[in-house]
C-alpha cells in the first residue's frame, strides 16, 4: 500500500501565528513528527510492504537522521516505542515528494536517498505548491536517468508495483 502524509495544519499554531509561519515551519514540522513516529513506534517494521511518500521533501526528516539515528543509540527513551532497526535505514525506504522551492534542497535529497525515493509533488491546489513542478525538477542538477525517475519512472514503478484496484482484498488477520 502507499500512502501519502500530507499534514493538516500544526497542534502548536499559536506559537506560529505570525508571518505564515504555521505553514512555513509548521506544515513541515507536523511531516517531521509524523516520519519519527512511525519510524520509532516501528510500524514501517510491523508493515514491510508499506510504502509512505512524506510530503514537502519529508519536512525537516531528511536533514537530520543522522540526530535521530544517534538519540536512538544513545537513549532508551527513543527506543521504547518498539523499533529494532536503525531509524535512519529505515527513513531512507520512505518516499519524498518534491515540493521543496529550493534546487539546492531537491540535489540534497537525491544524494541522501537516491533518486530513486523521490516522486514528482506539485501540492496542488495550496497556495504554496510548486507552480511548474516539472521545470523545478529540470531546472535541478540531476542527471537525465534522475530526472526522469522522478518525473514519472518512480511514480510507475510504485504504482504499477500495487495489486490491481479490481483485485480481491488482502484479508487482514
């Protein structure tokens, strides 16, 4: 199955009234939050086959597994929620779209993850989406086999990987 994580607003929004800041920092913040905890209740480990795209280039998630996978080494706190695997492994089989206005940030991910985990995002029709997502993604430092992975390939691979909506239902114990 996969799933996108989009957030809907932020818990915290008083903190974050002025200047949009509530969409700015917060919508990528509320992504981030959503990524370590399913990361560290260990679902993505109970659920192999599930496939999670995180929006807004996975918030804040991408910039720091590395501190995550350290509080996890270093903290039984973190570890408590039944994840076994090191959670920066298990952020780079996560999905990322490519919302994120900034080439620089886009070349960032491709190098942490790999083209091959991002797919096309245009956050259609929010005020802060990408206003031509294709030309984002040409205008990036990528090499024409990255481009069109994240053009259209993966999204083919992911989805054509799905069982067929006329199928039966996979019956859950």
């Amino acid at each position: 199955m996969l799933v996108l994580v989009h957030p809907n607003g932020y818990p915290e929004a008083a903190v974050l009234s002025h200047y949009y800041l509530v969409n700015i920092v917060g919508n990528p913040l509320a992504t981030t939050v959503a990524a370590y905890y399913l990361i560290l209740d260990g679902v993505l480990e109970r659920l192999p086959n599930l496939r999670l795209c995180f929006v807004h280039g996975g918030g804040y998630a991408g910039s720091y597994p590395g501190r995550l996978a350290h509080a996890f080494r270093a903290r039984d706190d973190v570890r408590a929620g039944g994840s076994k695997a090191d959670p920066a492994t298990t952020l780079a089989r996560c999905l990322f779209d490519t919302v994120v206005h900034d080439p620089l940030q886009l070349e960032f991910l491709v190098r942490r993850f790999g083209a091959s985990r991002l797919l096309l995002g245009s956050d259609y029709p929010f005020d802060m989406g990408q206003a031509d997502p294709v030309a984002f993604v040409a205008d990036a430092r990528l090499s024409s086999k990255e481009r069109n992975a994240i053009l259209g390939a993966n999204a083919a691979d992911v989805l054509g990987s799905l069982p067929a909506a006329n199928a039966s239902p996979a019956r859950v114990p």
